[in-house]
C-alpha cells in the first residue's frame, strides 16, 4: 500500500447500435413476404382470392357455427346446409371470414370454405 488510488478498470468499449434498413429495402422485403405468404393450390397455380362479395361454400360441417355479431355466440352447426351457398360480408384477421348464409351470418376459416364458380 503506497497510499494511491487504485486505477478503474477500462469499460468495454461500446458496440455500434444496428441501424434500421432504409426506407428502399423495407419496401422489398414487405414485397417478398407479401410473395411468400401468397396462397397456392396443390398444382401450383395460385387460388381464387377471396374477397367481398364472393359466394361461397363450406367444405365440410364444422362441429360449431360462431355468430359474426360484435358480441359472437357460438350456434349449432346444422343451421347451414352443405349445400347452400354463402356470400362473404367481411374480412377478418386469422383468415377469417365474415359469410352471409340463409340463417344469419357466421365467422368461418378460409380453409372450411371453397369459392363457388358463377
């Protein structure tokens, strides 16, 4: 002990902070995953994009129907026919939809339906 001070340790210097991609580079890759997430049937072709105003059909009855109202109810599923054609009201998040049947309108996956050639 000579009566010094001991000497602080050095700090490890500080690693350059990742800057965000510019504006050019954030619209590619928006567009790549756009490409990406693309829905295509077995064959490769792409599907019939489903939009408003669309009929459609379900593929298989579901075990439940759930009500697109702002407050949905979970309904029994004979309330749509396989048969009967349905018209899409809404988009919704989830692939979900939003289908207008005879019987009242019902929040279904895009994948219990198929579009209906008209």
């Amino acid at each position: 002990m000579d009566g010094t001070a001991p000497e602080p340790e050095p700090t490890p210097a500080a690693e350059p902070v990742a800057q965000p991609p510019a504006a050019a580079d954030q619209v590619s890759l928006a567009a790549g995953a756009a490409a990406a997430q693309a829905p295509e049937a077995v064959g490769g072709a792409p599907e019939m994009a489903l939009e408003v105003g669309a009929t459609v059909r379900l593929v298989a009855a579901p075990t439940y129907l759930k009500t697109a109202d702002p407050m949905p109810m979970l309904r029994p599923p004979d309330l749509v026919d396989a048969e009967e054609l349905g018209q899409v009201v809404g988009l919704r998040a989830l692939e979900q939809l939003a289908v207008r049947f005879r019987r009242g309108t019902f929040l279904l996956e895009r994948s219990q339906l198929e579009v209906v050639a008209r």
